[in-house]
C-alpha cells in the first residue's frame, strides 16, 4: 500500500513504515493525544457527544484508567475523544479499529456513526470502519460505563448479600485500560491461528488453522506459507497451502510440519519456537502476516500428579492483581516486567494469574520464564441464582471464548478456570460449570478444565459432585483465618484424599490476611508462620500438584480492609502497594527455593586452598521440585581486604542427582580469613539460590544466598 500524507498526516506516516511482527500488514498506533471526561449525569448522548467533542475534557494518553485521582473512586459513564487524520489514498483499503481492552461495557463512533461494541473488561476486540472514514480529520468516541450489575462479569458478589458489601474483591478501574490501534489490509487478511503440537519420542508434529478472510467483493485465492524458527533462531520447517476465501466469508487452512530432535519448553527452562504465517496474492505480493511464539511440551495428570516432558512436577508461586497506585489496571510493560521479574525470583513456576484475562505482556514474560499458568474469567462469589441465568452464561461463554482465541498459543497456559469462589457445588452452579467445561473441551481440547473453589475447605467438610467432572480440584485453603485454625488444615488434607482418590489438587490460595491482626507488622508475622507452616502440611500430601500464594503485592479494594475503612489496599502481600518488601517476603523466598547449596572447605596445614560445594535438587517429595539441567554455579572468593582469590562457573547437566564441583585459589596466608559467594542460576540466567560462607582459622560460619544480593543468618 502506499499512502500520500499532508502535514498533519506525518505522524500516520512514520507509524505505516514501522512493521510489527503478529499484526495486518500495516499497523497504526493511536495510543496518544486522547481527551477524557467523565459523564456522572450520563447526559453525553442526548448531548450529541458521539458527533461532538465536549468542553472540559482533559488530555490523557491510552492506556488510562479515570480511578486514579480525582475520580478515584467514580463509578459510572465516561468518555473518550480523539482525531486523527486519514490520506485520501488509504480510503480503498479495509480499516479495523482495535482495542486491546476497555472496562467495562462500551459503544464505539467513528464520525458520529456508532461502529460497534462491546461487553468485558480484559480481551481484545475491533471494528471494519472502513466505510465510516473520510479523507482528513476523523474522530472516535468511545462511551465507557465501569458499573457492576446482577449479570457483568465481574459483578455484583450475591453470596457475599447478607453482608450488606457486594463489592467484587478489586478495584473497579474504568477506562480504556490497554493499547489502541488501527490495521489497514488490502484483498485478505489473517484474522488468528491456532498452533497445535504432538510429541513422539524423538521428534514432535505441529499444525497451524490459519484464519483467512477476505476483504475484496469478490472474494480471491491465495497461498498461505509458513516458516518455522527454532529457539536459536534457526528456520527448521516450511510449509505452503493454497486457500480460496469468499467475500465476507472465513476460510481456515492447516499447515503442517514436522520437527525431529526438538527442544523442549520446560518448567524454569523455556524453549520457544516461532511461527510466521504469510498469506500471499496470486503474484506472490504478501497481503499480511503473523508471529506467534510456541512451546513443545508434553503436560499430563496422571496418578493425582502433575508431569512436564514425563518428569513429575510439584510447583508454588503467587498470584499479582493488575493494580498499583501509578497505573491501576492501564499497566504498563515496564510495571508487569517488574512485578513478574520479583516474582521470578520468589521462584514462581506456576500461578493463576488472577481473576481476569491478563495483558499479552504477562502471558509473554511466563512463556520465556518457564511459568505455568491457569487464567480465569472473573466470576467472583457468584450465587446460584446468577450462575443460571441463561445471559450470564452466555457472556461466560463468549468471554471464555475471547480468551482462548487470544491467548490459546501461549506456552505457559494449560489450564483454564471457569470461575472463583462461586454456588459451584449447588446444581445450577455444577450445570454451569459442566457447560463451560463442554465449550472449552470443545475449541481448546487440549487444556484441562477446572475452577477455584472455597466450600471445600469451610466446615463441614462434605463431597462436591462437581468435583468429580473437573480435570482437577483447585481449592482456596485458608487455613488459620477464613477456612478454621492452622492445625486444621492436616485432618481437612485427609478428607480431600478419602473424598476425591483420583484427583490431583492445586491450593489455587493460601495465605494470612491482615485484617486477621491487630497492625500490619503483626500481620506480617503471622504471615510468615502461616505460610511456612501451612506448606509443610501440602508438601506431605503427595496430591498436591502445586501451591498458590495470595498474593504477591497488597492490592486496592472496598473488602477485606482494616476496621473503620471503606476502600484502601488489602493487607495480603509479600511486598505492600508500592512494592516494598515486608518480612514475609525473605520467609517466602527461602521456604520456595528449589535446590540446596552447600560447602566443605579444603584446609592444608599451610592454610585454605578452596572448597568443595554441593548442589542438589529436590526430589517429588518436597515443595517445590521440578527438573532443573543445564544451570550454572558462579563462584567468587575474596580475602579479608576484600581482593579476589578466584572464581568460576561449573555446569550443573541434570540437578536429578547431587553434583560436586571444586574451586581452588593460592594459599592466601595461612591466618586470613575468606568470604565465599556461590550462586546458582538457570540457563538464562535467573538466580535460583545459593550460598555465602565466611572461613577463619579461629571460626567458620555461613549464611544463605538470597536472589536479591542479600545475605539473611
């Protein structure tokens, strides 16, 4: 395509140039120069807002939620406003306008004309506007209402209606949260694939459904080929198929091919391939293309235990609301990377993220870290009532829907959860749940199914039918607040095991609130007990798979508050609100590592010459424990002025057994003392643990290696 741009055009210009990867052939941001107002009287249609911008708006850029500042806690209409221009010679081309997300319910205009819109607050959707633009200044409005209702999702909590709060357990951050963009395609474009993989011993078999349509009247033909790009960055297969697409018709065509000796996404170890779809013209022009990255791995539940690559797994880690108090649910890349990356060295290698549907950025960070990850739709403390409502169901279903089409060719998802905390036990909450499971089993067969549940844990304790049709029991296990005392978490374990025999279980939550305590630093300490204790009584259950914490950071909310409060941040996590780290989280950190590192020093009677070391992994009896090759030590050993004596690195193959490395240095005087630094990481890089150790001819002592550079006795 080529587009002739005046003056005002020259910022579409430059953005036409810039190709991105997995996106229509031309892609057009509109992150920037937005205007908002918020519409408490919600009179802006009768006021002809859709056609005309409004006085006293106000300059925002997208992504922006209106729940930060002044309108905090404004629940209700607002709108958003932008202009951008169009060159003449774009007019004959097929434009869709993108949003990444908006919460909640929106209504979209394009020069007055409403164009479309849209129910849920966390998955992408678009519009064809091509018949709506003009040459020169175009304008979007976009009618925003964050309001929560009998059947949203997330909506009103009706289990929670007798006590007067039917807040759901978040913020309701209104807004247009994530990116905006524009697509300009000629003749046909690639609406998604969906890659599928199988291994057999040596070698693993991959198809792709590629997603055609076309945007001519008459329809056309055309040639979809493929590469695909190892994890070095080699092309390893192609692949070519012809497909016919009728005007306004989808068609589907399956690539496939077939990869020998291939490397293998693994827990804490990623391995990611790359798929490049290009769909082509009779004369070989390339009309659009798309990336996706994939993983080859093998993950089974079999004998109530969780296998990654034929290897048995038992994995933790925490769970991270989309909130802080800069960005709210609009986050940027550089907030989740730092979120995920303090997380990654809590040693995360499973989660449920959260409630909702979670920005690419996060799907992304897990499926390069190694992260499994169960999403859900937020239906959150729903009664039984709610859950049968045939409406409700159906927004479920085309919420769920919308999630597994966006999201299904992420490596780190091998679950799916239907819902949180909701009347699943009661016969209309099973009969949606079983609906549910029917819709995923059927466009994404190869995922389990399953949901978070606290009944199971509330006394008295009693068989669920409904867990018996999900491919695993995820619980909310608070035990020493909400589910009973700490002790009892032991006797409620053996009635999980007598009642459900062939079921892997997943503690989807676990943790210590701090309304429970008096002040936060004795919630922290109560904490920090809790969590130690309550993980030693799962790691004795061989059934439980994996162990999730609530949560990773203290999050904003109406519920679960200090007495007195009406709104604040939840008392929850290892770090609070502005990511400062409590106590809680070096108890955490330790209690997660994966491996243990220890030292023997090698003394001669002319003073220290070195050390041995031994690195050893945890076998499935422990929690956590999963398979660990390729990771490296790096050593560093200095005299008591502080001058290097030596380093080095030793490869650790297969951490399935101990592995013993030395180091060595000149003698450095037979009466200095000598600090020792070990560190162990994974094949990225990522530190996993460690060990400090002090030696002096008079006294030898030691200290723990934390991932953050600090040292705890």
């Amino acid at each position: 395509m080529r587009f002739a741009f005046g003056r005002a055009g020259v910022v579409l210009w430059l953005m036409l140039l810039w190709p991105l990867a997995g996106h229509a052939q031309a892609r057009i941001d509109l992150d920037h120069d937005w205007r908002f107002r918020t519409d408490s009287a919600d009179t802006g249609l009768t006021a002809g807002w859709s056609g005309t911008t409004p006085a006293d708006t106000r300059p925002i850029d997208v992504p922006h939620t209106w729940n930060i500042g002044k309108d905090d806690d404004y629940e209700g209409v607002a709108w958003y406003f932008k202009t951008f221009v169009v060159p003449a010679s774009m007019l004959s081309s097929h434009v869709e306008l993108h949003f990444g997300a908006t919460f909640y319910r929106s209504r979209v205009w394009v020069n007055g004309v409403e164009v479309g819109g849209h129910e849920g607050g966390h998955t992408a959707y678009g519009f064809d506007i091509s018949r709506q633009l003009h040459a020169g200044e175009n304008r979007i409005a976009v009618r925003l209402d964050n309001r929560p209702g009998m059947a949203t999702i997330p909506g009103y909590a009706m289990r929670q209606a007798a006590s007067g709060n039917v807040w759901y357990d978040w913020w309701h951050y209104g807004g247009i949260v994530r990116d905006v963009w524009l697509t300009v395609n000629d003749h046909a474009l690639i609406r998604r694939q969906r890659i599928g993989s199988k291994l057999a011993g040596d070698s693993a078999s991959v198809s792709t459904q590629v997603f055609v349509e076309s945007v001519d009247a008459s329809g056309g033909s055309y040639t979809a080929t493929a590469r695909v790009i190892d994890p070095d960055g080699k092309t390893v297969a192609e692949a070519r198929q012809d497909v016919a697409a009728k005007a306004g018709q989808p068609a589907t065509v399956t690539l496939s091919v077939a990869l020998p000796h291939p490397q293998l996404w693994n827990v804490g170890d990623a391995r990611l391939y790359q798929w490049v779809t290009e769909l082509r013209s009779a004369d070989g022009t390339v009309l659009d293309s798309r990336s996706d990255t994939f993983g080859l791995r093998d993950i089974v539940i079999r004998d109530r235990k969780l296998y990654v690559n034929g290897k048995p797994v038992r994995l933790s880690g925490l769970t991270r609301h989309a909130d802080s108090p800069w960005e709210g649910l609009a986050e940027s890349t550089g907030t989740i990377r730092h979120d995920w990356s303090d997380m990654v060295a809590l040693h995360t290698t499973l989660s449920r993220p959260v409630h909702y549907p979670q920005s690419d950025a996060v799907l992304d960070f897990a499926d390069r870290h190694g992260i499994l990850l169960v999403p859900e739709i937020p239906i959150w403390q729903f009664s039984e009532a709610q859950l049968k409502n045939p409406d409700l169901l159906a927004l479920a279903r085309n919420m769920m829907r919308e999630m597994i089409e966006q999201d299904g060719n992420h490596a780190s998802i091998f679950a799916w959860s239907v819902c949180n905390e909701s009347d699943a036990s009661k016969p209309g909450g099973r009969a949606y749940v079983d609906a549910m499971a029917s819709l995923i089993h059927r466009i994404d067969p190869g995922r389990y199914v399953t949901f978070a549940d606290a009944d199971i844990s509330i006394k008295p304790w009693k068989d669920a039918p409904v867990m018996h049709d999900v491919d695993f029991i995820m619980a909310n296990a608070y035990f020493g607040s909400w589910s009973g005392g700490g002790s009892e978490v032991e006797p409620w374990l053996d009635f999980v095991d007598r009642t459900y025999p062939d079921k892997m279980v997943i503690i989807s939550e676990f943790g210590y609130p701090g309304v429970f305590s008096p002040d936060p630093a004795s919630a922290d300490k109560a904490r920090s007990e809790n969590l130690l204790q309550q993980m030693d009584a799962f790691q004795r259950r061989s059934f439980i798979g994996g162990v999730i914490f609530w949560t990773y950071q203290d999050y904003k909310s109406h519920r679960n508050l200090w007495p007195g409060q009406t709104e604040g941040y939840v008392d929850h996590g290892v770090v609070d609100e502005n990511r400062q780290r409590k106590p809680s989280y070096f108890v955490y950190e330790a209690r997660n590592r994966p491996l243990s590192v220890s030292t023997q020093w090698q003394v001669r009677e002319d003073g220290l010459h070195g050390f041995q070391a031994t690195v050893t992994g945890y076998a499935d009896t422990h929690l956590p424990s999963y398979p660990m090759r390729g990771y490296l030590a790096h050593w560093k050993a200095v005299d008591d002025r502080g001058h290097e004596l030596g380093h080095g690195d030793a490869i650790l193959a297969d951490l399935a057994q101990p592995i013993h490395f030395d180091g060595a240095w000149p003698v450095p005087g037979k009466d200095a003392a000598v600090h020792l630094a070990i560190e162990v990481t994974t094949p990225e890089g990522v530190p996993v643990g460690g060990t400090t150790s002090d030696y002096h001819p008079l006294h030898i002592g030691s200290a723990h290696f934390l991932p953050n550079g600090d040292t705890q006795p």
